[in-house]
C-alpha cells in the first residue's frame, strides 16, 4: 500500500495533477557521489513532493540552495574538495606532455574511495542506527552504484531518476531493451538512422560496455558496500536493480533523443527541471564597451 502511494504521488506530478496525495509519504533520496549539475535536475521534483505534505530527507554532498518545509538535507562531505584533491594527485596536462593517458580505472578507485568514507561517517551510521522508517528510496543512479547496498538493506522500493536520457545498460537490468539497430549506445553519439557499419559499432559497444560493466565495475562497487555494511551475502547490482525498481524516470525527450521502446515503467521527465526565467540584470551596454574598448589600448 505505501508504495502504491509512493508511486502514484511521483507520477501525479509529472501528469501536473493538482490532486492532492491521500495521506503523507516519508520519502528518502540519497546520493554518496554527485554534481551540481546532477543536482538540479531532481530537485524541483523533490521540492514538489515536499510542498505536497510528504518529508523528503535527502543525504548529499550538493548543499541545496534553500530548503523547503518538510525537507531534511544531511550532508555528507565536501565532494568537490575530495575531487581536486584527486585531480592534483592525477594532472591531466603534465600526464598530457609525458604522452600518458588518463587510466579510467583510476576513477573506480575514487568511486570506491567516496563510497567507503559515505558508509563510515560516523552522523550517517548514527541516523540509520535509529531505524528510521521510510516508504520509498529516491536514486539518481549515475555513478552512484554504491548506495545500492543501503538500498538492499532498507528493503524499500526504488524510484530511479537518471540525469540524461536513460541508456540500455540501466534499462537492461529492469528487463527493457533498447535494440542497436535504431538506439545509439550514450557514448557513440550515433543517430537514430545508423549505416550498417555504424549499427555493428553499436552493437559491438553495447556489447562491451556490459562485459566491462558485469565483469569488473560492478563486482567492484558490490565489494565495496558490502564490506563497508559488514554483509557478504548482499546482491550484486544488477540483481538489486531489477529487484527494487519499481519506476525510472529519464530526464530526456524523444525530439531529443529519439524514439525508445520503453516499457511502462520508464516515464520521460525531461525539462522537469526547467524554472520561470529570472529578469536579465540591467547593464549600462555602453559604459561596458567603453570599458572593453579602454582595456585593449
């Protein structure tokens, strides 16, 4: 019953109904590893369940710009610290001048680096210690695996919202398909209407991608949360996927990103992040000019 609820107030929303939910739902999103830019795609839909009644407790390492009433923010750790911290360790242009290439493997290890100080935080370990009871689990899944464990142990139902148009190594694991005859992988940039020689690429990334995916990244991550929640016997990702999802919601639109079979359970949502524009600030153009003009001779 609660997640019917749960799901049926997150899709009232995208529908824009103005009915309001039956009763209140104690929504919980979490994000150990994101961007701003992540961020704000989600948020307004967050903010709107938030304005309906529901309590919305979000645990990131993005500090919301303002937050609203019913809305709880815990915040992890300064995410963009750890990154420069990483990025200096890893200098993209003195690797550059040597003729070295930037090792994407050294990005997993970041990955599981972030995801082990996530569980180890001593306030993270403190709320969950109190059981808190929540209806529904909120995850923007990119980059963001290692939360699927907490996923596992909540024992919630799942609502994913993926920042792009989703792409079939996600859909894949909910028992969706998108066939490489007409859907491009999300790395190739492909169109819809593909040669030959550009289809048998395709299909030969997506085949790659899921080896790599299935072989080695996920096994990683899976490794990582379950040592840092103490249990061996918690399921792989994609097992945890296709257990727990029960709507994706995929910030893209077929004018975009052309036509996708998808099945009932994928909902396009993009520009849901979109807000009024704000006025333009008044500039006086012609003392600016004059002031680029000066600054040249």
């Amino acid at each position: 019953m609660k997640l019917l609820i749960a799901i049926s107030v997150i899709s009232s929303i995208i529908l824009s109904s103005n009915v309001p939910p039956s009763s209140a739902a104690k929504i919980l999103a979490v994000t150990f590893f994101s961007s701003k830019s992540h961020k704000i795609t989600y948020m307004p839909l967050l903010e709107e369940l938030a304005k309906r009644g529901h309590e919305v407790t979000m645990i990131t390492p993005v500090k919301a710009d303002k937050l609203l009433p019913n809305m709880t923010e815990i915040f992890t750790f300064d995410l963009e610290e750890k990154m420069d911290k990483f990025k200096d360790d890893h200098d993209m242009y003195e690797m550059k001048a040597k003729g070295q290439m930037m090792n994407p493997f050294l990005m997993l290890d970041a990955f599981g680096d972030i995801c082990k100080w996530s569980y180890e935080l001593p306030h993270i370990k403190e709320h969950f210690s109190k059981n808190p009871k929540y209806d529904l689990v909120f995850v923007q899944p990119m980059f963001n695996d290692c939360v699927y464990g907490l996923v596992h142990k909540l024992n919630l139902p799942m609502v994913l919202f993926f920042p792009t148009s989703v792409p079939q190594m996600l859909v894949s694991k909910i028992g969706g398909d998108f066939p490489s005859s007409f859907v491009g992988n999300i790395f190739l940039g492909l169109p819809n209407e593909m040669t030959f020689s550009q289809r048998f690429v395709n299909y030969g990334a997506n085949i790659a991608l899921e080896l790599v995916l299935r072989l080695y990244y996920e096994p990683f991550i899976a490794k990582v949360y379950r040592e840092a929640l103490g249990d061996p016997t918690i399921p792989s990702i994609s097992e945890i996927i296709g257990e727990r999802t029960s709507l994706i919601l995929s910030n893209g639109h077929f004018a975009l990103s052309g036509g996708k079979p998808y099945l009932p359970d994928i909902v396009d949502v993009g520009g849901i992040h979109s807000r009024p524009a704000k006025p333009l600030p008044k500039v006086n153009i012609q003392h600016s000019q004059r002031s680029n003009y000066s600054a040249y001779v």
